[in-house]
C-alpha cells in the first residue's frame, strides 16, 4: 500500500467547525491528506470499523471523497457509507452515524461560506454520538497535523458515487447510499407529517422553502414536495450547484435576499424558510415577519408538547452564550434547567448524551435536538409547520403572543468581515484589559454589573473551554458580547451582539436597531469599533 511522504502544514488548526480554508489551500499538494491522516492517526481502534463520508456538494466535494476513500481502504477501514454523489447534509450525517453504529463520521463542507473553486472548503470529523468531534480531539489532530511525515493512500481506481450499493477499494467496502432515506424517515418519526400535510394542501396555507442552490434542495424536494404534498415550486433554489449559484449560503435577511422579497412583497405566502450550504441552519419568515433565532428556539421550547416527537415534555434547553436569553424565560416557567455554552454545536453534545437538555440553540440560526447531535435546518422548518398546523395562527401572531406572555429580547448582532487580524486581536486583547474597571460603570441609563470573558466548564466531563467571548452585562439584564469568529477565511471577522429586554407589550413593536440604538452606541464608544475596524458600519446586520 503506498505510503507517501509529507511536511507539515502550519495552519491546520480546526475552528468553531472543523478545518475550514479556501479551495485553492485545500488543493495544495498533501494539504487534504495530511489533515486526514493526521485524523485517522488520533482515532483509537480504525482498524475494520465503519466511518460515514458525505458533504454538501459544493466544488472539490467529489475529488475529496475519491482521496478519502482511498485513504479509508489504506488506514484499514472495513466499510465506508457514502451518500450518492457524495452528497450528504450535516444533520443527514449525523443521523446516518447514529442509525448504523459507525466509529464516526466525515463531512465535507464549509457550511455558509461561500463555494467555487475561489470559494472555501472544510472538513469536519462528527464522532460516534453523531455530533462534532470536541476539542479535546480537535486539539489532538491538530498536533498530529504538527509532527505529520508520511500518508497512506491506495492507488486503486476511483468509485462510482453515482450508484447506490456496495463497491470496493481494495478491502474497504464502499456502500453508496441514499442521501435523503434515513434522514426523512427520522423526520416522520418526529412530526405530524398527516396534520402537516393537511396544512400544505388546505388551499389556504402557502410557504415557500428557499434551499439557496444548496445542499437542502434535494431534502427540501423530496420531504415537502413528494412526501407532505405541497405544490411543485413550494422549494425555489433547489437545485444545489458547486458554487451556490455564487452566493452565499447563509440564511438569513441578506443572503437570502429571493425569500426576503417574496415573503416582503405583494401576495406574500404566510411561512418562508431559508437553510444554509450544508443544511444545518434555519431562517424562519411569515408573512412580512421575521423571527429571531433566538426567538424561534424560545418558541419551539414553549410549544414542543405540540409536537409528537417531544409531548412528553423537554428534560431541559441549552443555547450558545451569545443567543438571547428569551428561551430561558421559557425555562424557568416550565421549571428546567437552561445550559448557557460557549459558541459551537460541539459544546451540546455532551448534554444531549446525558440526557440533561432536548432543544439546543444558537443565534447564528441554528436549532437542534437530541434526535440526532447536529444543529438541523429542515427540522426547525418542520417544527414551526407542525406547531402552525396545532395552533392556526400566523407566525407573527404566535410571535406576539409569546411576547405578550415573556416579554420580549431584542437582539442583533453586527459583524464586521474581513477586518486585519492584528487589530482585531489588539481590539480583544483592549477589551480583556478593561473588564476589571468596567463593573458598576454607568453609561447613560446603563449600569455594568458583571463583565469577564466567557468560560466554561462542562458539567458532564468536567473540560473547560476559556476565552470563549467578552461579555458585558449590565444590572436590567442586557447585554453587549464581543468575539471574534472561527469559521473565517479572510483576515477577521468581529462579531458584536446587542441584547435588552423589554416586559412591556406597548413597547413589542420597535425595529430592533432602534431599540438597541443606546447599547450599539455603547459598544462603539467602549471598543472604538469605526477605528479599528476602519469600517462606518457593520459589513452584515442580524
Ligand atoms: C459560526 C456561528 C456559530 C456556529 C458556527 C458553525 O461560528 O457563530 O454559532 O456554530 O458558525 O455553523 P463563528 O466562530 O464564525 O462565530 V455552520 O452552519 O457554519 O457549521
Ligand atoms: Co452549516
């Protein structure tokens, strides 16, 4: 079996989601396979296990997975299932791992980023839970990647992703398999499918699901077209394409700007969602209405008796630091614990295994459950459709009932792309200095109470994961939190997210920009935000 020998590269450290780096890095020569070897080194027991491969099929998908495979039959795999095409989203994934019992997963994919041979490329390995691989292996990995000189590959001819059934590569047996099947049949065990069918066919209810050339469009064709009977055309954008027909997949106002102005428009239908590249993400729209992630985990929280698959109740929530607190308003009225992590699906894998929360959320448009260890853009689709399907209302209305009831959290979050790298880490590096000044400071009507740099200890294992984001908290309860991301490919990304609560219902109705006007001004003054970034405002606004 060919061993061929390597150098290291320096910049294999995987972020908030995996190794993520533009197509042209992932192109070099060894870069793929010193990362997957490095991966397969730190994996205990490789030998004649069963690994799950799949991306969202943006471009070097299909070359990645033929080097993968080959690589999988030299390190000793027994069986390798594979989605048709190479194809398989996120959630899709984690739901095959978890079906059949593999050591673990790889998935190929940079999730919202865009794709095309100058677009990005990433690899995430999920383990056997079905959710991603925590740091404790990622670091592992990465020091692998540190000391790597050699790779084992076979030099067997590449596979048919094309046909479904078993092929082989030398002794590795290759199962190409239905992408959709499994994933949909979960789906069904979970949600009303009858009560939502009803809804899709009334002559009365319309949605509009965009899949933005990604990864869902097949999902989306298959679970409300086919399968729930909504008209043919319910799914725009759903034909996935290598390069997402050169935009972003990323759900939300800006990037799905198509579903933006049909649920904006004229004879708007009354529910639009939007899912990301690898179909992990979720938007959710009424009419002229858009629901907040957070907002919409605080909702699915309130009403998961509604839905089949969680009627006997929620053991407990878990959202991402940043990710507004209305769903622990929700918590505390059903009386369960809400777990605050750091930002990552990987941090809620661990209270998902122990059984301690059933929904988790985060405000980057991410909701998820304990039916599989992947945050899951068609599942919140589902999710509202069925609780639309109970209760008969439009979204905005059940959006202002739960206000009326909670209260509501404006929330938003500015990002500030592409900026220099050396002067958002001296931002940071600024803000950490001040926190110990910053308690009991008042800044017009606001009042510091707390502020540090997020750290957090996981109660089941005990890992602490520190540095993970400044927050600043003031004594009504809001807040200003600022990190830098680790899914960026380019220079820095800042991100800066904006929360204040608000009891009375007179005062529901305010853009969200206006009622966070004060704490933006905050942040502004506080960071010296304009300067650093030499940016007059933020390149995208959530
Ligand atoms: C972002 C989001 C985070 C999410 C991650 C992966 O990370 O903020 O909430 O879990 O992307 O999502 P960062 O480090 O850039 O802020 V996905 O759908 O891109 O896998
Ligand atoms: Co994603």
């Amino acid at each position: 079996m060919p061993t061929i020998s390597t150098q290291p590269f320096s910049d294999q450290k995987p972020g908030t989601s995996g190794l993520r780096k533009s197509v042209s890095v992932f192109q070099q020569p060894h870069y793929l396979e010193n990362f997957v070897q490095s991966l397969f080194d730190c994996i205990e027991n490789l030998h004649g296990q069963t690994l799950v491969l799949g991306g969202d099929g943006r471009y070097y998908n299909r070359p990645a997975t033929q080097i993968i495979l080959k690589m999988a039959a030299a390190n000793g795999v027994a069986r390798v299932k594979v989605g048709q095409g190479g194809i398989l989203s996120t959630p899709a994934a984690s739901c095959v791992i978890r079906k059949c019992q593999a050591l673990g997963g790889i998935i190929l994919s940079a999730s919202h980023n865009p794709g095309g041979p100058t677009g990005d490329f990433g690899l995430k390995y999920n383990i056997s839970n079905g959710g991603p691989a925590p740091e404790k292996v990622t670091d592992a990995i990465f020091a692998r990647t540190q000391t790597i000189d050699r790779y084992k590959i076979s030099d067997a001819p590449d596979i048919d992703l094309d046909q479904l059934g078993e092929s082989q590569v030398d002794s590795l047996i290759v199962e190409v398999i239905d992408p959709i099947e499994d994933y949909a049949k979960l789906m069904e065990s979970l949600f009303d499918f009858e009560q939502i069918h009803q809804l899709l066919t009334n002559g009365q209810f319309r949605m509009c699901m965009d899949s933005l050339h990604a990864v869902t469009g097949s999902y989306a064709h298959r679970i409300f077209e086919q399968r729930l009977g909504a008209p043919v055309g319910t799914v725009q954008n759903g034909t996935p394409l290598e390069d997402f027909g050169g935009g972003h997949p990323d759900p939300n106002l800006v990037y799905a700007h198509d579903l933006v102005k049909v649920l904006f428009g004229d004879n708007a239908p009354d529910f639009g969602a939007a899912s990301d590249g690898d179909g992990d993400r979720n938007m959710i729209l009424g009419r002229k209405f858009f629901v907040t992630p957070s907002d919409s985990l605080a909702v699915l929280a309130a009403n998961a008796t509604l839905v089949p698959g969680y009627q006997t109740g929620l053991a407990g929530v878990a959202r991402s630091m940043p990710t507004s607190q209305a769903v622990d308003r929700v918590a505390a009225q059903l009386g369960i614990h809400c777990y605050e992590t750091p930002t990552g699906w990987k941090f809620f894998g661990n209270l998902l295994d122990a059984g301690s929360a059933t929904l988790c959320g985060e405000e980057s448009f991410g909701t998820g459950s304990n039916h599989i260890r992947e945050k899951d853009g068609l599942w919140a689709v589902l999710f509202w459709l069925n609780i639309l399907a109970v209760k008969q209302q439009s979204v905005e209305q059940i959006m202002q009932d739960h206000w009326r009831l909670y209260g509501r959290n404006y929330y938003s979050r500015h990002d500030y792309e592409n900026v220099n790298s050396d002067r958002a880490s001296a931002l940071v590096v600024k803000l950490r200095e001040m926190i110990p000044t910053l308690k009991g400071k008042q800044f017009g009507a606001y009042e510091v109470e707390y502020s540090d740099d997020f750290s957090y200890v996981d109660p089941v294992d005990g890992s602490v994961s520190q540095r993970q984001g400044i927050r600043i908290g003031f004594t009504d309860g809001s807040r200003i939190i600022f990190r830098l991301s680790g899914t960026g490919t380019q220079g820095a990304t800042l991100r800066i997210y904006f929360e204040r609560y608000e009891a009375n219902a007179s005062q529901h109705h305010l853009d969200p920009q206006e009622a966070l006007a004060d704490l933006i001004a905050i942040a502004n003054d506080l960071a010296q935000v304009r300067t650093v970034t030499q940016m007059e405002a933020p390149t995208v606004i959530t």
